[in-house]
C-alpha cells in the first residue's frame, strides 16, 4: 500500500500492552510536522488502523490534551507502573471522530468537491468520510460535501485527484490548493 510506513514491532506491542492494561507509556516520539525528538508521558486510549498506518490516540500528560501519535514515529515506548487517565470515547469523537482523515479537530469546515464526468464514475463509489454527501449532477460530474478541521490530508487527496476535481467551497481550502498547485510548478521549473 502506498504511504504505509514500517514500525518496529517491539514498540507496537509495549503499546498495545499499556492500553490493554490501562498503564501510562513513556515514549520517545519523533514529530515529523516539527522535525524534534522528545520524551512524552501519554495514556493510551485507543489503537487506529488508517490507510496502511498505525496511530495511537492518547491523553498528553505534557501537553494537558488529546493527541494523536504515529506508531511508526515512536522511537521507544516503556510502560510504567501509573494507572492510565480515562478519556470517553465521546470526548475522543469530539477531537477526533469528526473531521476528515486522521488529521481531523474539533473547528469543523465543511468542503465541497466537484469532480469530472469520468471520476465521478470511481469517487461516486468511494467513502471519503462516514458523513458525506454526494450528488450526481445531470451532466455526469459529481458533488461531494465533506467535513473537515485542519487541511492536510484533504488537500494531499484533493491533488492525487489532478484536474479531475475543483475545490468549490470553502475559498481557504480552494486557495490553499492553490498555492500547493503553485509550489508544485516551482519545483518542477
């Protein structure tokens, strides 16, 4: 599968054990948004199997929060002997459940994607999110209405799709693959 990455089987299991434990991790984490390495104390919440890659969603102990952590990225993971902090599977959707992908808040937008005749005929067919809504238009394109918090993975799929389809609505997420569009051209000049 394209974009799965590797991760190392002793770190997966150490998290796997904490959450079925219910016992805090200690994990040495390599953040590839900001390129740093730290140490963070995290309670495991759930496991989450997404397009080929393993995430962990926990409660942040430095971070007072709800995050979400690559398995890949994790460096090394101990269990310590604290009792993990509960967080409800409500509060989790609220972060999480919401928004399209894994990159996904509680601000949530709401996209509309127009593609062509001819890919209407496959994202017709696909899920893009569980609260989608899709209309097939008289002239064979297709409207697709998605929600969303933060861009980033709607933007990398909405330019796997090429020219195949037009960001309608809202104009930020229109403008932003704009200027992805425009980086692109630069890199290729």
């Amino acid at each position: 599968m394209v974009g799965a990455r590797q991760f190392h089987l002793e770190q997966f299991q150490a998290v796997g054990s904490a959450l079925l434990c219910r016992k805090r991790l200690m994990i040495d984490y390599h953040a590839r948004g900001t390129g740093e390495s730290g140490n963070r104390e995290v309670s495991p919440q759930r496991l989450i199997y997404y397009r080929g890659n393993w995430y962990l969603d926990a409660w942040c102990h430095l971070r007072n929060g709800i995050r979400n952590f690559s398995v890949d990225a994790i460096q090394h993971a101990e269990i310590l002997e604290k009792k993990a902090k509960d967080v409800s599977d409500r509060k989790l959707d609220d972060v999480w459940g919401a928004g399209y992908g894994i990159f996904s808040g509680a601000k949530l937008q709401w996209a509309t994607l127009l593609f062509t005749p001819e890919l209407a005929r496959w994202v017709s067919a696909e899920l893009w999110h569980p609260n989608q809504k899709g209309k097939l238009n008289k002239d064979g394109s297709y409207e697709l209405k998605i929600p969303y918090s933060k861009d980033t993975e709607l933007v990398m799929d909405i330019l796997r799709c090429g020219a195949g389809v037009k960001v309608m609505q809202p104009k930020e997420l229109r403008q932003q693959v704009i200027s992805e569009i425009d980086a692109m051209k630069l890199a290729y000049s």
